[in-house]
C-alpha cells in the first residue's frame, strides 16, 4: 500500500504538477452544488460532506504549489515562510 501512495504521489508531483487536481477541485464544485441545490435527497447527507471534504483536500493540495507565489516569496523553502513573514510585520 505504502509503493501505491507513494507511486501516486510521484506520479501527481512529477507528470501533473499539480494543474490536474486543480482543475479536478474547479470541476467538482459545481457538481456538488448542482446536487445540493436541486436534487438535495440524491445523495445522502453523510456521503455529501464527505464528497465535500474530498473536494477541499483536494482543492487545498492542488492550491498548496500555489501559495509561494501568491504570497510573494519565490522559490523560499516552506521552512522560512514563517521567518519571511514575521521579518514583513
């Protein structure tokens, strides 16, 4: 199980770069919403917040290779981000 996560992990890091679970978490929203909005007993309660909670992993990973260039730090390693913006305040 370990290789598999790993291979995959790899595989999104290496291949994708990221942009395919961007646009997976870009997709998804509206398809959670279109089903919340109306058709709200198709999918039960339970399975929707977790379909919801799979969407914002999703969503959070895909925009974590973002986050460096949004807040304006280039290529600095994630282990000065913390440096970085105390030294701005």
């Amino acid at each position: 199980m370990r290789s598999l996560l790993t291979d995959t992990y790899s595989a999104f890091d290496n291949i994708y770069s990221g942009w395919i679970l961007w646009n997976l978490f870009l997709a998804f929203i509206p398809l959670l919403l279109s089903f919340r909005l109306f058709r709200p007993k198709a999918i039960p309660k339970p399975w929707f917040w977790l379909a919801c909670g799979v969407v914002g992993l999703t969503g959070v990973v895909g925009f974590w290779s973002r986050v460096p260039a949004i807040l304006g730090i280039g290529g600095a390693c994630w282990a000065t981000l913390s440096v970085e913006i105390a030294a701005r305040y």
